[in-house]
C-alpha cells in the first residue's frame, strides 16, 4: 500500500482539518493532486480569513483577495462544506 496518510496510520489525511488537512493535500502523491482541478469546474465558497467570495478551482488554492490559503481533498470535493482554510498567515512552500 501506500504511503498517502490515509491507510492507519494515525498521521494526516484526506478526512484531517485546517491546516493539516492542507498540507496534506499539498504534498499528497509528491505534489501531483494540489493544482488539479476540482470536478465540475471547482467549489463556490467564501474564504474563511477574509469573507471574499471566491471558486476553489484546484485542491489547494487561495483566496484572490487576501491570499488565504484553501483546500479539499479529492474524496470530499463534492461539497463546499469540505473545504479546510490553513488559517491567517499561512504561506505555501513556494510563496515563502
């Protein structure tokens, strides 16, 4: 099996929250999942730092207004309730 956190082991995975749940997204199979596109053309949602309404296009992505970073994990991006913010500050890897 795997190694993608979701088979026991008690670290992260698909069904983890906040933060966690975002960076398990983004480094999920080696970075492969995180600029994916949601099925169906992504999630209306507002974002959780700031209130602006915006479409999670991809697995992981921000806010356009204030950068708040955002993500759901494939088997739970059916529903915008799914949707985990990292929390205000929060950076991706490449945005530090």
């Amino acid at each position: 099996m795997g190694s993608c956190g979701s088979c026991g082991n008690g670290g992260a995975g698909p069904f983890s929250e906040g933060r966690e749940l975002v960076e398990f997204v983004y480094h999920a199979h080696g970075g492969a999942i995180k600029d994916q596109p949601i099925p169906g053309g992504g999630l209306e949602t507002t974002c959780r730092g700031c209130g602006e309404a915006f479409t999670l296009k991809t697995f992981v992505g921000k806010c356009p207004k204030c950068g708040g970073v955002h993500a759901v994990s494939p088997p739970r991006s059916d529903s915008e309730g799914n949707i985990q913010f990292a929390g205000a500050g929060y950076r991706l890897p490449e945005d530090r």
